[in-house]
C-alpha cells in the first residue's frame, strides 16, 4: 500500500457550550469570559486524521488558528496521537469571518509545505456556517468531499462515503484532497496513554515545547493583514439581542387524543379563544 501521507487536521477552540458567554459591542462573543473547549464536530476530523495515520501510515499535523490560549486544544490533540501542532496566533485575526479565516489558514498550508490530505471538522458550534473547509479547498485549488462519513485509501487513491439529501453518495479522489468530516463519522478513541504521558512531561518542562508545537503569526506566512480580522471581514454583524439565559421548562401532554391534547395544550397558555381548523 502506497503511502505514508502528510495528514493536517484543522481544529479550533470554541466557547464551551455548558458555559455562558457575554456579547461584545461590535456583536461578537466575548470569548476572554467563557470557557474554552475543543470544537465538537472537530473530534470527528480528528479521530479521521488519526485512523488514516494508524492504518495507512504517515504524519499528522493539527492546525489551528486563535489567540494564546487555543495551545490548550493543540496540547489535547497530542494526547489523541498527532505528531505536532501548529499555532497561528496573532492580534489582528481577531473578529476573522470565514473568508478571511480561509485566507489565513491557507497562507499557513502554504508555508507547512506538501500534504496529501486536509480534515475539517464540518462546521463549528460558534459560527455554524460550514464554509471555512470549502472555501480553503478553493483557494488550494483542491478537490474536496464534504459531509462525508466514511473515509478510506485504497491504490493511493482517496474512497469516501457522504451525506447527500435523501441519501449518501460514494466518491472517489486524487490526493492532494480536502475533507469535511460529518458528525456521524466514528467518534473520536480515548486519548493514546503515550500521547498523554508526552503532554505530562511537555507540562512539565514547557521549554521543550515548541518541539512539538509551533506558535507563529501572520509575517510568518506572509500573509495580508489588510485581508484579515475585521478590516479582510465582508461579513457585517448589525445588531446583536440577548434571547435569554440557557433553561426554561417543558410539559409533557400524552395519552389523551388530539383533541383532548389540544384543549390542555390551550388551557396552560391562557388561550381564551381559537379558531378551528
């Protein structure tokens, strides 16, 4: 079997959905006062990265784009078994939308060098937009697989299953190739006890880090800063409301029939009067 491969995951830390996070004025969240987690749909990614580097062979480097603190979801992908993360961190990505997050992460593709395959988690529970992996494939000039739920090499050439409307689709590709993973993917293994040992011992002697995690910013990458943060940003956010705090109630009505169920349902929400269909 042809290989070993040059495998990137792209991963990104996200405000912990357990935790309340405030609004900033200019409508974005405000990051500094929430708790911090690893993407959930980037775990799917993660664990597809992982089992092509088990079965087939290679290298697996996680990319990730935050401010200082996003080290914390790199040091957690080296506990899963990635061989090395890299940082780009830098002040004037913030406020990033997706298009200029795509121009970033592609000038960091770019300065990583060669690969055979890029994994993404398929959207993010921040932004939800799911644009990031198709629009970086773009400006790679790659084919991509969205959605997909099933990921296999065979003659060095790429197999996957996707979701598609009203089924699934199966595909074949070249490599260089991008992939979007869905959630339905295999659900990422316990971390690897080496990987978490080595994460002990880094913690415990953080000058040997930057071994195995690489923290550069936008000159490093030659990148634009013009075509980054809020100034490379089209997306306007216009207004912002607060909905209301996480929680509420909900009451069950069952075993009754519909007209019954309805007259309840009417007379707990102070419905004087309605109109029958």
């Amino acid at each position: 079997m042809p290989g070993p491969y040059d495998i990137f995951v792209l991963v990104k830390q996200v405000p912990d959905q357990s935790s309340k996070a405030g609004i900033n004025p200019d409508g974005t969240i405000d990051r500094a006062k929430a708790k911090r987690m690893l993407n959930p749909f980037d775990r799917y990614a993660l664990q597809a990265a992982l089992y092509t580097k088990k079965h087939y062979g290679g290298r697996v480097t996680a990319v990730s784009m935050g401010p200082p603190a996003a080290n914390e979801i790199l040091l957690e992908a080296l506990e899963h078994g990635v061989d090395r993360g890299v940082l780009l961190s830098d002040r004037r990505l913030a406020a990033s939308d997706t298009l200029a997050t795509a121009y970033a992460l592609h000038k960091v593709i770019k300065w990583l060098g060669p690969f055979h395959l890029i994994f993404c988690g398929l959207q993010t529970t921040d932004g939800d937009t799911a644009q990031v992996g198709p629009q970086l494939a773009e400006r790679l000039d790659l084919p991509q697989v969205t959605y997909c739920e099933d990921f296999e090499i065979e003659n060095d050439r790429a197999k996957a299953r996707r979701i598609i409307e009203g089924g699934i689709q199966h595909v074949k590709s070249d490599m260089p190739l991008l992939v979007t993973v869905a959630n339905s993917y295999h659900p990422l293994e316990y971390k690897a006890f080496r990987g978490a040992w080595k994460v002990q011992w880094l913690q415990r002697h953080p000058e040997e880090l930057k071994k195995y995690i690489t923290v550069i910013d936008l000159d490093t990458v030659s990148a634009d800063p013009e075509r980054c943060g809020l100034k490379g940003s089209p997306t306007i956010v216009a207004h912002t409301d607060k909905v209301g705090d996480i929680g509420g109630n909900c009451k069950m009505y069952e075993g009754a029939s519909t007209h019954d169920l309805v007259s309840e349902v009417i007379k707990a929400s102070n419905i004087k009067e309605f109109v029958k269909a």
